[in-house]
C-alpha cells in the first residue's frame, strides 16, 4: 500500500497533464465524434459537485485494483512479455474480469461489451505507459484508473448514450500511437528524443 500511494515517485511531474487530462480529452472526442454521426445526445451538463464525490469514491476502489495489477503484476509480466505485450495480455484479463457485468448484469449487446473491451485492453497499455514513464509509480496508474471511471460517468447520460465502440476505437488508436512512438518493449523510449528512460530489462 505503501508503494501505491507514493505520489512523490512520479517524476517528471509533467506527466500529471495526460494523468488527469487523457481520459477527459478522449471522453469529449468521443461525445463530438457521435454528435457529428448525428446520434441522439443530450446537451453535455456536468454537476461540478459530482466530480470531487465520483473522484473520490472511485479512487478507492483504483487503490486497490491497482495495487494488484501494477503493483504486483505489472513488472513480472513486462519483463517476459515487454510493456505493450503485458498491457495487452493484463488488459484482456482485466476486460474478461468484467465480461459478466456488462453483458449478463446490465444486458448490454454483444456490440456494446465488445468495444467495452477494447477500450479496456487499449487503457491499459496507456496505463503501462504512463507507469513506466513516471519512474513506475503505481500512485500515477490509480489516478489515471481514478479518472477513466470519472470521465465515463460524467459522459452525457452516461448509462443510455455512452458509445464504447467509438471510445474503444479512440482509444485503441491513441494506444498504437503511444506504442509506435514510445516503442512496444518499454514503451519508455520515445523515438524522437535523444534522452531514453531505459528500464531494468
């Protein structure tokens, strides 16, 4: 727990930008891609009461998730499989975790659970990168993993118009860029800067 909530390892603090900005900013591009497909969508209105109640709430329960995945897990895998490879393996595993809750629980299609999934496997590699980039600070995926769950229940009628095939399809490309510029192995090594953040393996 100790490891978890160590805010001070995150370093260059200018990673807390995409921490808390990321997911909000891919949350908007969603909400405009669908209003340009012209789907049905109530005019955007977010109670600024809500978000420190849902940033706390959710935090909690960040806390311990990922204390488990990135705390734990997170450097065995990547050792044998490289960042993106555990991000996609532990992504796939974390979506599976959920696969009863958004399909049998809440009934949601088939379609729905599946751009859900994809949006999760492709989060999770943005996790990998964001932990690897910040000195592996488990404290900066918690608050990253805090503001996903922030963000989509902030979305406009978050339960009847939230589309994850479109976000699932942001942000898969949003991970594939992260990858091809970082590199899959470490995703620590960005190709254009001539300082590398090289990890122990």
């Amino acid at each position: 727990m100790k490891k978890t909530l160590n805010y001070r390892k995150i370093n260059p603090k200018i990673w807390y930008l995409p921490i808390f900005l990321l997911m909000p900013a891919i949350m908007l591009l969603s909400y405009l891609v669908m209003r340009f497909m012209g789907k049905p969508l109530p005019e955007p209105h977010i109670s600024v009461l809500a978000i420190p109640l849902f940033f706390v709430m959710f935090f909690i329960a960040a806390v311990f998730e990922e204390a488990g995945w990135m705390g734990y897990a997170a450097d065995p895998m990547q050792h044998r499989w490289g960042a993106s490879g555990a991000g996609i393996l532990m992504g796939s595993i974390w979506g599976m975790w959920h696969l009863a809750g958004w399909h049998f629980q809440t009934h949601h299609t088939a379609t729905w659970t599946a751009g859900q999934f994809i949006s999760t496997v492709a989060l999770r590699i943005i996790i990998f990168w964001l932990y690897n980039n910040t000195g592996k600070s488990v404290f900066a995926a918690v608050l990253f993993h805090d503001m996903m769950n922030v963000s989509e229940f902030l979305f406009p009628n978050y339960g009847s118009h939230y589309d994850p095939v479109i976000t699932g399809v942001i942000t898969a490309i949003l991970a594939a860029v992260v990858t091809f510029l970082w590199g899959p192995r470490t995703l620590a090594r960005f190709r254009y800067s001539g300082q590398n953040i090289r990890l122990p393996y």
